[in-house]
C-alpha cells in the first residue's frame, strides 16, 4: 500500500514508542459529582497522557472522537494552528498509532478536519487502521451563509474521516427516525399489520421475466413503465397480492405499490455522509452554545453539541466508553455526559480546567443548553480530574518513590499482555494482592512496597518461599471469588530480588523479573 512521506517521518514511526510513561496525579479540587462512574479528564500533552492511560483502557474504547488543530495558519487563542505541514503530519501520526491500541474489536475513530489537510490524514489513517477499514468521509454543513469576498469557494463544509477498528464487523447504530418520516407511514385500508408506506412495484434494471401485465382489482390491465419491469416475477405477485401487500389505490384501479410496513422495516435509519446544519448545527449554533456557558471567555472553534449527539449515536450505547483526546472546550465529554456514555478527555492547555472542568460541573449541576433537553438530561454522575505527573523511572532508571502499586501493577501487566489490568485508578481502590492476573497461559505478580504482607524493604519485594506462599494464595482467592479455577503453566514475578535457586524457579516453572531493570519504560 502506497504510504506517505514527509520531512521527520521516520522520528514520527518511533515517537509513540519513546513517549515516557508518567504517573497520573489527581487534583481532586477539579474533580466533582460521583468519582466512581469511571469518567476522567487529563490535562497534559496528549501522547504522554494516551500512554498512561492505555494501560487502563487499551481495547476498551467503543468510539474516539477528535477535533485536531486543522493547520490552516489561523491564529486561535487556546491552539497553535499555525504548524508547518510537516511538524502537524508528525503530531498526528504518533497520537494516531496510540489511539488505534484504544479501540474495541467494534470500535471506530472519528476526526474532524477541513480541506487543508483531510486528504493527507485519509492516507496516514489508511496505513495506521488499514485502508480497507475506512468507513466513509462525512461532510458537515459548517455555515450557510455565502462568503462572497471568498477568492475561489465559500468554504461550507468540514470533514469528518471515519476509519473501523475492523470493517468487516463495524456497523453504524440506526439513526431515530424523524417525525417528518414517521408521518408517511398511514393506514388507509385499515390493514392489521398496522401503518405503512408504499412504494412503486417497479424497478430500474428491466427482467424479462419480470415483464408481464397485472390487474388490478377493478379489472384494470397494469405494465410497467418502458425500461423497466416489475421488481418480482408473476408467481411471486401474485403471492403478495393474495396477501394483501399490493396496494391499487382506494378504488382499486391504481398502479400497483409495494406495502412498506412500519413493524417489519428497520428500527431506525441509515445514517447519511451528509450532515446538514439543519440536521446536527453549525459554527453558529455551536458559538452561541459555548458564549452562553463561558460568556467572558468563549473557546475559539468549537463543534455544536447536536454534531457530537449525532456521532456518539452512530458509534457508541449507553455504557460504552468515549475517548477524545483533543478535547477542547469539552464538547464531546458534555454530551457523552448527558448521553449516559462513559469518558475520558485529554487536553493541553489550562482550558482543560478553565473551560473543560467548569462546563462538565454545569452539566453535572443539570446544565440546560445544546442537547441537555432532547436528552432527557436532569443533571448528575461525575468525573475525576488528573495531571500528568512524574515519569515512572528517573534518569538514572530507578522507580519513582512515589509511583503507587495500582499505577505500577498496570503499565506491568500491559507491557506484558497488551491488555489492560482492572482500571482501579478510575474508582479509586487501593492494591491488596500481588496477584495482578492471567493472561494465555501465564500469571503475573509483582512485589512492592510490601504488598505481599512484610513491608521491610529486603525481604516483602523479594521473591523469597514466604512470599511466593503469599502470592499463591493471592491466586487462590482470585480463583474463589470469581468462581473459576485460574489456569497457568508458568509464573511471572517481579521483584527486587530473588532468593529462591535457579533449580526452584524452574521446579515452579517461574519466570521472574528484577525491578526496575526489567521493566519496559517504554512500548
């Protein structure tokens, strides 16, 4: 597959890669609501952040939403929108290639972006997803007025690229259908089946066999029209009409129509690549939205509320986890909120709080603007608030002193498995077992700061016959509570030290890890 190159390529394949792993800190001042529902807000640079998050979340994100600097040398207060074509290519591919790991098998991503470089993102999202999960590009109706000072077009429009963590499997979610659609369904003959529509029984592409007259009820001889034939053969006509589903009008001399009935079609509709200001709003709508929150300090480019409904309806159910991780204003996390779908949010700059923080609290506080009443939304739930902190090793690769066992045990097991631990930062437990879990056919346990029952430094994070006794048991009460033997053929532990032989590690099919040697700082 064709790939593009740009000026600091080959840095911008391994940047992801070289992120530092940093802790999360909580600025429990900036939390609100409920800390338990499993919604967070980072503020920090976003690769950073993606990496220790994914430890968390890797593979359990339905749907990423983002709104990336478009790098169209505007000069917007809260962005730097004004990055060389190849500084902006190199931003975006790292966050992207992170992002991927974020996603469900189901899952799907979504970027907003405008002309100047939505043809350049089509191919670097085509060779991080693969092009044959490419979606479709959506166009969105940005404004409606014309700009007749424009030198060559009105620019109307932005772009929405959709890329499938897998095509083949990925499915929109139906679409509501509007009252104006529902109005065409009626029930002139009073068929049991209920209301319905119809629609003409012939069809563009002409079957000879297809081609054959009809009468209607009246004795009215029917063909169709030159060019076309009827959508079925005579035989099987004749079956609808003997059931009823071939409407001749009220008089019975009508062409014949196809029933349409309303119980019997889709529960929604497919969504179009066409999204209308009059369907999901515009520039304008969502300016008004933001002023009337933050009237002293609006945010420069944000996207109406109705957009995002639309997208998380498409993409994402109740329950299901939103990601965004150029989040702005906070729009996405607002209607994820009001929407009842799980979030978390990464931004920058100090707008993560200023304006991403303050909004999230209103909507909490039952916040009424954008989609908060055809929501049905009344207020309620919350989200906690987190810094990036400190890397987890220093520069002389020793561990942080202050990295807790929950942060540790995670980015572990990642690096280990590539899928998440139990997200225990996002409800707030503390770590009481060295057992950090199974995964094809191994169990994985880390010793530190005293998990395993001694806190003294040379002997509780030290694989030693008490503490692996400690471990097992751990296993053991893992296995009792969830009801299921836990299976593994071998042992990985990490610790400080071992003081069991070579010979009783294998004897145990043991394999163990020094800290912080072995420790993977970095994917």
């Amino acid at each position: 597959m064709p790939v593009l190159q740009w000026l600091g390529r080959e840095e911008a394949l391994t940047a992801a890669s070289r992120a530092v792993y940093r802790l999360l800190t909580e600025e429990e001042r900036f939390s609100y609501g409920d800390p338990g529902t499993g919604n967070l807000i980072v503020q920090g640079d976003n690769l950073e952040a993606l990496k220790a998050l994914l430890p968390f979340y890797a593979g359990h994100v339905k749907r990423i939403r983002i709104d990336p600097p478009y790098n169209t040398g505007s000069a917007f207060e809260q962005y730097d929108d004004n990055k060389k074509h190849t500084i902006w290519l190199s931003m975006m591919y790292p966050r992207l290639e992170m992002l991927k790991q974020f996603l469900r098998e189901d899952g799907s991503i979504w970027i907003s972006i405008d002309d100047d470089e939505s043809h350049y993102l089509k191919v670097i999202c085509d060779e991080i997803f693969g092009r044959n999960n490419v979606v479709a590009n959506v166009v969105w109706q940005k404004k409606h007025t014309r700009a007749n000072d424009a030198r060559y077009f009105s620019d109307n429009h932005d772009h929405i690229v959709c890329h499938a963590r897998h095509k083949d499997t990925w499915r929109p979610r139906l679409l509501e259908r509007a009252e104006s659609s529902l109005k065409k369904y009626t029930n002139p003959d009073n068929d049991p089946r209920g209301v319905r529509a119809s629609h003409p029984c012939h069809v563009k592409t002409p079957r000879k066999q297809c081609i054959y007259p009809i009468i209607s009820p009246s004795g009215k001889e029917c063909m169709p029209p030159k060019s076309r034939s009827w959508m079925t053969t005579k035989e099987r006509m004749q079956e609808l009409i003997k059931d009823k589903r071939i409407w001749f009008g009220a008089h019975g001399d009508d062409a014949p129509r196809s029933k349409k009935f309303l119980s019997e079609v889709k529960e929604g509709v497919v969504p179009l690549t066409i999204g209308t200001r009059d369907e999901v709003g515009d520039n304008q709508e969502a300016k008004k939205e933001i002023k009337a929150l933050f009237p002293d300090d609006p945010f420069s480019t944000p996207k109406p509320e109705r957009l995002i409904q639309r997208i998380l309806a498409l993409a994402a159910a109740t329950g299901d986890y939103v990601l965004d991780s150029f989040l702005g204003s906070g729009t996405t996390a607002a209607v994820a909120h009001k929407m009842g779908r799980r979030y978390t949010g990464v931004e920058t700059g100090e707008q993560a709080k200023t304006h991403c923080a303050a909004r999230l609290k209103r909507v909490i506080d039952g916040e009424q603007g954008g989609v908060s009443r055809a929501a049905g939304w009344t207020g309620g739930s919350g989200f906690r608030f987190f810094t990036l902190g400190d890397a987890v090793f220093d520069d002389e690769r020793r561990i942080q002193r202050d990295i807790s066992f929950d942060q540790l045990a995670a980015h572990i097991y990642f690096t280990e498995t590539k899928t998440p631990l139990n997200r225990r930062i996002c409800r707030g437990h503390d770590a009481h077992s060295p057992f950090l879990g199974a995964h094809e056919g191994a169990a994985y346990a880390l010793l530190y700061n005293g998990v395993a029952g001694d806190t003294r430094i040379d002997r509780g994070n030290v694989l030693t016959h008490a503490t692996l006794n400690a471990i097992l048991r751990a296993i053991d009460a893992a296995a009792q509570e969830s009801g299921a033997a836990i299976a593994y053929r071998r042992l990985v532990v990490y610790g400080e030290a071992t003081r069991l032989s070579r010979m009783s590690l294998a004897n145990n099919n043991i394999i163990f890890k020094q800290t912080p040697y072995d420790i993977k700082a970095w994917r």
